[in-house]
C-alpha cells in the first residue's frame, strides 16, 4: 500500500468514527484510541493527526483547541452516501 492510500484509508477510519459520534466534540486523544491499532506507535499518532488536520481542511471536520467535530456538509453526505 503507497503511503498515500494509507493516509486516505486512516482519514476514512477517522471519518467515519467522528461521523458515528455525531454530533459528539472529540478529543484529539479520544479519536486516537478508537482509530489507532496501537495507540503508542508515533507514526501511527502521526498520520491520524494528518488525518485530522488534512479532513479539517478539506471541510469534513471543525477542529479547534485538540477536539473535532464533523460539520454540516459531512454528516450530510454521509446520509446521502449511506455511510
């Protein structure tokens, strides 16, 4: 796997927990725990760290002050997608 699709598959692991916590404010450390194989693994912290940030960007996620949440537009086209 490129080190590409690893990143879009543990933003989709990182999606899809926030979307599942809806309307929840996660911590960075809480999302963490529930997407990491092993929490304790830097690269692992690493990329759902970009994932967070890379997600916020793209408008999937609000994230301030280390928690996130997902906006309207993602929860929307989750329902849409049937995700």
């Amino acid at each position: 796997m490129t080190p590409d699709e690893l990143d879009r598959q543990t933003q989709h692991a990182v999606l899809l927990f926030a979307l599942a916590s809806d309307p929840a404010l996660l911590s960075d450390e809480e999302i963490l725990l529930a997407v990491a194989q092993d929490p304790e693994d830097v690269d692992e912290r690493d990329s759902i760290t970009r994932a967070i940030r890379e997600l916020s960007a793209s408008g999937l996620l609000h994230y301030r002050n280390g928690f996130a949440q997902t906006t309207r537009a993602a929860t929307r086209a989750a329902l849409l997608l049937h995700l």
